[in-house]
C-alpha cells in the first residue's frame, strides 16, 4: 500500500507544475509512521512478551493519556505534511506571533471556509503551530502522571524523561526551521525528529499497555 501510494503521489508531480499534492504527500507520510509504529510495537512485543498488571487508578489514567499523546503526535505528524505539501513554511517566519499576531487575519481568507485548512498557508502553519503547543503543555502532564501514579512500569518512566527531552530538541528544530526559511538540511532534521518523537512515545504507551 505504501508503494503503491509512493507511486500515486509522485505521479500528481508529473504535470505542468512539478509540486506533488498535498494530500497524497500527507497520506504517504502518514502510511510510514503507521509501518514505523506498527514495527516498533511489534519488536517491543518481543522484547517485552509479560503484560504489567496497571492496578491503581492513576496508572490508568497515565495510560490513557499514553496513547493520547501517540494519537496527538500522530496527528501533528499529518499536519506537518500539509505545511511541506504547501510550502507554508515559507510564510510566517516569526515566532511565538505569526507576523505579529498571534492568529493572523487571513487565516479564513478562503472559501468555503473548510478549504482553509488544506490550502491556506496562514490556516495550515497555524494548526501546525497549535499541536506543537498542545504537545508542549501535555507532554509534561503525560511525564508527571507517569511518575507520581503507583504501579508504573519503570520503563514507562524512563520512556517518558526520554519523550520529554527528545519533544523539546524537535520544537527547537521547528522552531529554527521556520525562523531561517526551511533550509533543506533542518527540514530534514525536523522531520527525523518527529519520527523519534512518534517511536518514543509509541514505547511508552507500549510499557503501558
């Protein structure tokens, strides 16, 4: 499948305009974390076959939100396709405002209003930048609720002082990616570190499971 959507999208490049679509860029890139996921868990399956008993309340609750974060960093993952498939990250190169506002006015320029979301830059770039925020406030609720609830994994734990600090190095990258105008070399390095971002946390609601 992930072939044959490669071939699907590079053939949507083949026209007057050689920029592939943005939704099949998105569905390729978004089919090849699913594959990274999926192998991910398998392997941890292997290593780790005993399931752990998650017997109180807040271990639960951690676990939930264990999941919630792999589904949001999923999401943030489809998101940042839209920004490559569009080039909007070649707009917008301020930070924390966008241009000096914190939501910029031609963020519904477009109509019907549902079409902002897959070809405004300003529509695009802002979700993008909203799931970095939720993953930067919710991250860090995940990491406490795995340390303060009894009966976790100790390497849930440990998976989630590694997803905090691996989650901060990749909002550095954007960060930096979008400031200096997306040099190839730092897109790069944004985009593997999402993937380190997903295994990381695909390993701690693994340790949760």
């Amino acid at each position: 499948l992930q072939g044959a959507m490669g071939w699907y999208m590079v053939k949507s490049g083949l026209v007057d305009d050689p920029r592939v679509s943005q939704f099949r860029l998105t569905a390729h890139l978004g089919l090849a974390f699913v594959i990274l996921g999926a192998m991910l868990w398998i392997a941890l399956s292997l290593l780790h076959p005993r399931r752990e008993a998650l017997a109180t309340r807040g271990a639960r609750s951690a676990r939930r939100w264990s999941f919630a974060i792999v589904a949001l960093v999923l999401l943030m993952v489809l998101s940042g396709g839209f920004v490559a498939g569009i080039r909007a990250g070649f707009a917008y190169n301020t930070f924390p405002l966008m241009n000096g506002a914190w939501i910029p006015p031609e963020i519904l320029m477009l109509e019907p209003a549902w079409t902002n979301f897959f070809w405004n830059m300003a529509t695009v770039q802002f979700d993008h930048r909203v799931g970095a925020w939720l993953l930067f406030f919710l991250v860090p609720v995940l990491w406490w609720k795995l340390r303060s609830a009894d009966g976790v994994p100790a390497r849930a734990e440990k998976g989630g002082n590694v997803l905090v600090a691996v989650l901060a190095i990749q909002l550095a990258l954007g960060i930096a990616t979008l400031l200096l105008v997306v040099p190839v070399s730092l897109a790069a390095l944004h985009q593997a570190g999402a993937a380190v971002v997903f295994a990381v946390a695909v390993y701690v609601a693994h340790a949760m499971r």
